[in-house]
C-alpha cells in the first residue's frame, strides 16, 4: 500500500520549512497504518492562514469564521470498508490554518509541531469516517488522537 501525501503551502505566516513537510508526511502515514488503511490513497494538504480559512469554512460550511482544520472526505466510513490491498483511491483534503495551529500551541501550552500533528491526525480520522458530534463520538477520537500521537513518540510537552 501506498499512501501519497500532497502538501501545499497558501500562506506566508509560518516559515515553509522541509521539516513541516516531513512531519505532516509522516504523521498522516503513521495515522492511516495505525487505523488500518490497507488501500493506497492520496490526501492532500494545504496549509493556509486564518482568512483563507475562514473563507473555505464560510463557503463550505456556512460558518464565517476562521477554524483551525477542515476536512473534506471523499467518501462516507461504510464506503472505505469495501477497498482493499489493490484499490488505489483519493481519500480526501485537509486544510490547516499554520497562523491558529501557531495560536493555538501558545494557548495550550506545547509547541507548534505538536499542534501540527495534533491538527492532521483529527483531520485523518475525519477523513476515515471518524467524528465528533456527541459525547461519546467525542472520546472515541480524542482516545484515538492521543493514541497514534503517543505511539510515534509526539507527546503533550510544553513549547
């Protein structure tokens, strides 16, 4: 299986480093082999700033405000299901805004590169199917997040 992992850069906010790439690359990967993504499938990211952002979330969702990730699947989790080791699929898009996840590390007190993985692997699960809209949906993906970010060894720590 390969999963192909396309990073685009629209801002100007966080400097573009090769790192970022190789870490978002990585845990992307690391997120879809530990959640048993046996099909090859492409995500692609883009990295933006918190008006472009706020821009796609008004237009997709109708909510005019800036978020930190979207997620755009491409298809429903009782859909994934049915691809197997030879099926080759676009799995979705994740959008992420580097000037809230830059925020937002501040706030929460650990460093911008956890805040970036944090930030992909949400929107993996997503992509997978996963959501959040009740409590227990809730835990599920925070048990999940918590679960790959430790395992690949990026651990809550201050920035």
């Amino acid at each position: 299986m390969n999963h192909r992992i396309i990073i685009v850069n629209h801002q100007d906010k966080e400097p573009f480093l090769k790192e970022t790439q190789n870490l978002l690359t990585y845990v992307i990967r690391e997120a879809l082999s530990m959640m048993g993504a046996v099909y090859s499938c492409e995500v692609s990211v883009t990295l933006t700033d918190n008006e472009e952002i706020r821009e796609i979330n008004n237009e997709h969702r109708g909510i005019d405000s800036a978020t930190d990730v979207l997620s755009f699947p491409q298809f429903d989790s009782y859909e994934l299901d049915e691809f197997g080791l030879d099926d080759e699929i676009v799995l979705g898009d994740i959008v992420i805004s580097c000037e809230r996840a830059r925020e937002q590390s501040c706030e929460y007190g650990h460093s911008y590169t956890r805040e970036l993985a944090f930030l992909a692997v949400h929107s993996v699960l997503h992509l997978l199917g996963y959501d959040h809209m009740n409590e227990d949906e809730e835990k599920v993906m925070c048990e999940l997040q918590e679960h790959i970010l430790n395992s690949i060894g990026i651990v809550r720590k201050k920035a």
